[in-house]
C-alpha cells in the first residue's frame, strides 16, 4: 500500500488504544505498529497516543530508546500526533507520583487540577476549546464539544507560548492542544470525541484535505451534563446475549414463560444511541455476578465491535472481580479489567466488588492497595474506574435508629416516614449489606474510583423520574463526578435531576429501550431549559 494511506502508530502496551486504531481504520487508513525506535525514525506521519499514567510511560518510552527516537523525530518536524498523555509527555515534567521527567521538549510541568476550586477531578465529559492560534487541524471544531477524561494538565506559560494552540477552562485555563509546524498534540480524545474528533484525526492524516474551515454550528462553552445510554445485557435462556431491562432490577417478563425480557441486540443498539446523540455508551453484565466474564466471551465480542463504530466513551461492568473458574485457574480482577480495556473499553465499573473493598476499609482504616478498585485504578488511572451503587431505600422515622447518612426525603414513606437511607446491595440487588450509599460513596472516593454510576433499585425502570434527594445526597457527598441513573421516563426528569443535584451526567436505558423519547428530544429540551449540552 503506498506510504500515503499507513500511518505509524506508537502502542507501547499500557492501555487501550484499541479506539484509536479504530477510528483510523474508520478513516480509511492502514496501521503499521512501532516496534523498534528505528521504526519512529522511518515513519511519515506518527500517532502517540498516551494512556495510563505518566511514570510508567516515561519508563517504557527511556528502556526501549522511543523516547530518544521520540525527540528525535518531533526536532526534524515529522508529521506528529500527541492524545492526552501523548500531549502532557512532551513537557519538562509531571507531578503525577512525581516529580516525573518528561521528554522534556515543551518547557512547562504537568500538574493535577486543584478540586478545591469546586470543579470535579478527574475533569471528565464535553468541553469547549479557545482556539488561539490556527492550528489546521482543528479547523472543524469551532464552538463544538470535544471529550476530556484526564486529572493532569499542563498550563500556558510565557516559556511556552509558542506551542500552544487550544485552551480550555475548567477551573484552570489549561492547554488542550500544541501544534508547532508539522508537530500535534491534543489533550481531548479525538477518536472519543464523535464526528468532531473524526474531523481533527482528518484533517491530520488528511493535510491536503479542503482547507476550508466549516466552524462547528454548536454552541460550546464549558463542561456540557451527559446524557447516557445504559444497555444492561445477558443472556437468555438459549444462550444468546440480549440487551434486557430490569423493573427495579427483575429482568423477567411476567407472563407465564416468563422470559427474560429481551430488548435488543446489544452491537445494534449501541451503535444506533451513538448516532442518535448519546454523550457514552454502557454495557452492563447483568450476570457477570455469577458467569465469569471472560468466560462468557460474547461480552467481549460485544465490546470489540461496539467500539469498531461507536466513537464516544464505553464502560463496561459485571463481574469484574477477582474469580478461580472451574478449572481452579485464579484469574484476578485486573487481568478481567485489562480483558476488557483491551477489547475496547474506555472505563470498567464495578459494583458488588467495591462494596466488600468499602465495608473492609471503613473497618480497617486501612487501604491495602490489594482490592480491585485500588489495583485497576493505579494501574489505568482512576478516570478509567467507575464504581456503581445498587442501593434500595430504607425509610426510618428518626435518623437516630440508624448509624448510616440518612437523608430527608421529599415525599414521605408509606407510614409517613420523613427520613430514609439508602442500603448498598451486591449480585444485582439481590443481598442487602449493612453499608449505605453516603459512606460507600465517600471510601470508594478515598480507594481510587474515578465516577460514581448511582443507581436506586426503587426507582428503576418505573419511568417516574430518578431519586432526586439520592443523588443531591451522593453527588454533594463527593469530589469525582456523580451520574445519576435509575427511573428516566420524560425529558423532564432529566432537567429536573440537573437542576436539583449536582449531578455531572444522566444514565437512562428503558425510556430509550422502549423507543419513548429519543435521546436528540433529551438534549434539545435541556438546550432549551439552558443546560449545557453536547449538541
Ligand atoms: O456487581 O460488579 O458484577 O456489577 C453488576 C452491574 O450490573 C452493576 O452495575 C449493577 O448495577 C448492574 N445490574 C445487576 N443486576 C441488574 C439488574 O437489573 N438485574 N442493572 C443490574 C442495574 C442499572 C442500569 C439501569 C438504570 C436505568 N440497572 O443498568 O439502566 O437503572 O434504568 P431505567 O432508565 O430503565 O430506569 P457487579
């Protein structure tokens, strides 16, 4: 194949750049992988895209000699791609677990967003870029939404103007993208970002391509809310895995057969929420409490193809947890995690495992690093990990009869209860534990989760609006964002649960499952009520 149509891409194994190649294939061009530096050196145009964190990559990129190559390449103004940690490696240094050197070709150190300025660390989710310089490829961006999921950022500085072309405001006015002659780098995450990060990959791979600029027809202007697709998936009982829909977690139709509700295939639907506008798309093993997620290697497939055309974030989760199968094989909970970054997930959650890790540390005091919350989040970052509550609520007529957080509730129980908490449950709902969602939240906070999923059994599925007082309780509770999840069954609830909480996204399955309200509808009436959204 002529040189023109390969592009160099620079893995070097620490995460998922699996949607990465993806969109470049979408695009029409052909992959050669780094192996040697002398393979940097030859390339005509080459991608880095950074994942994990900052140390361990500078390790790899100085044992192998890429980072000399690296340097090398980028002095003699090659056609050069940076993504997220691909943009922060070229700085003097890092502060994550640093000081960290860096390749050290922009002057600067990379830093972690300060939370006390009321702004949620990780920074996830859409924001709007500050072009300040032309930058070519970001000509089709204009005042459209591009993806961020990163906790570090570098800042402008006199020393380092000349290479800014993009900031961003969140909190700090950060630099979202360099470009100096042939040389990019982006902080966003173009093949994450939807047809806007298509058009930058494009336009990078494509120089020749129309210069006109075609600024976006958004309305950008900080950190949009979400709206997200949940497709909540297992198999049925002849095996084929299906997108099913619990009510209030009991996925079976109640007729006599009794069936699991089947809603779906789980490739198709995804694909069709990503056209129709949805800001991620999750899956969730509803089984994996009880199959074993690699075993059940559909899941898998499921992701591998989902993410061959869906270019917005994927969270996977079920079963995610340490497991010996029937072999007596020990599989541990980051190898299943790092299963299924490899197939193409962007961020994993985890539910009944992160329940058992906070009952442990609120008895200890003490974070043993061993848990699979603490391993995963260490080893891709906590933006990577997702922790997801299945709580129930408990009413009480006076919050001294329990020793959990309980929270006023806005309409009273069913012997006129005023105050309720809210029980953690693990399998699905299906066991109760002696733990509530506030104190979950806030240990699950301290063991590395990077997002909370708040679910509400009571709320699921019945289309009566999500647990308002829940999700204020929890979102006011924690530093990382919350996304509030359970109930949606009018564009309404999804202003309302912006406006009463401080919830960072909305998660929602049966209303669009059922075809009742398209997510476009959703996002055009929070437009309207002047909620920001990705448009
Ligand atoms: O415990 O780590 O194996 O994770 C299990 C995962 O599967 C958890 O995220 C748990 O929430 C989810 N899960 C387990 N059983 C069910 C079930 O329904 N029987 N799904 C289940 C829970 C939450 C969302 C749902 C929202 C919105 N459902 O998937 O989509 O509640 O629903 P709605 O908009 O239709 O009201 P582990």
């Amino acid at each position: 194949s002529s040189s023109d149509s390969v592009v160099t891409l620079l893995d070097y194994g620490a995460g998922n750049v699996r949607s990465v190649r993806n969109a470049i294939k979408h695009l029409g061009f052909e992959i050669k992988d780094v192996q040697t530096p002398q393979d940097i050196l030859n390339a005509s145009r080459l991608i880095f895209p950074g994942v994990g964190a900052f140390a361990p990559a500078m390790d790899v990129l100085n044992n192998t000699g890429m980072a000399e190559a690296l340097c090398a390449y980028i002095e003699k103004d090659h056609p050069f791609l940076g993504i997220c940690l691909g943009l922060q490696l070229l700085f003097e240094s890092s502060e994550e677990n640093g000081p960290v050197k860096g390749l050290g070709l922009i002057p600067g150190t990379v830093g972690r967003f300060d939370s006390s300025k009321g702004f949620r660390v990780p920074h996830i989710g859409w924001n709007a870029l500050q072009v300040t310089k032309d930058s070519e490829i970001l000509d089709d961006v204009g005042n459209r939404h591009v993806y961020f999921v990163h906790s570090y950022r570098a800042m402008p500085s006199e020393h380092n103007k000349e290479w800014v072309s993009s900031t961003c405001n969140y909190g700090d006015k950060f630099i979202a993208s360099i470009r100096r002659g042939n040389v990019h780098a982006v902080q966003f995450h173009p093949e994450k970002s939807g047809d806007v990060g298509l058009s930058v990959l494009r336009r990078f791979l494509n120089p020749k391509s129309n210069k006109t600029k075609k600024p976006g027809e958004g309305k950008a202007s900080k950190l949009a809310q979400r709206v997200i697709a949940c497709l909540d998936v297992r198999t049925n009982d002849n095996g084929d895995l299906v997108v099913t829909k619990g009510d209030q977690y009991d996925v079976r139709e109640n007729t006599n057969e009794k069936e699991v509700r089947n809603l779906g295939k789980p490739v198709e639907l995804a694909g069709q929420y990503y056209i129709d506008g949805a800001d991620e798309v999750s899956f969730l093993n509803i089984t994996g409490f009880r199959d074993f997620p690699l075993g059940d290697l559909p899941m898998l497939q499921v992701l591998r193809h989902a993410s061959e055309k869906v270019f917005v974030p994927l969270t996977v989760g079920g079963g995610i947890r340490d497991f010996t199968d029937s072999t007596g094989r020990y599989y541990s909970s980051l190898e299943v995690a790092s299963e299924y970054f490899r197939s193409g997930a962007d961020k994993i959650s985890i539910g009944s495992d992160a329940v058992y890790a906070a009952e442990e540390y609120l008895r200890t005091g003490v974070k043993t690093g061993k848990t699979s919350l603490e391993q995963i989040s260490r080893v891709y970052g906590n933006q990577a990990v997702v922790v997801s509550i299945d709580p129930r609520r408990v009413y009480v007529k006076d919050p001294k009869d329990v020793q959990f957080k309980t929270v006023r509730v806005s309409s009273a129980g069913p012997n006129g209860e005023e105050f309720a908490w809210y029980q953690c449950t693990v399998n699905g709902g299906r066991e109760g534990r002696p733990i509530g969602a506030y104190e979950l939240a806030k240990a699950v906070e301290e063991l590395g989760a990077g997002e909370i999923l708040l679910n509400c059994i009571d709320c699921d599925g019945q289309g009566k609006g999500f647990d308002t007082d829940l999700v204020k309780l929890i979102s006011d509770a924690v530093s990382i964002p919350v996304i509030a999840s359970s109930g949606a069954g009018s564009v309404e609830h999804f202003s309302q649960v912006f406006t009463k909480t401080s919830a960072s996204a909305a998660l929602a399955a049966g209303i669009f499952h059922r075809k009742e309200v398209p997510i476009r509808s959703v996002k055009e009436h929070l437009l309207k009520e002047g909620i920001e959204v990705r448009i």
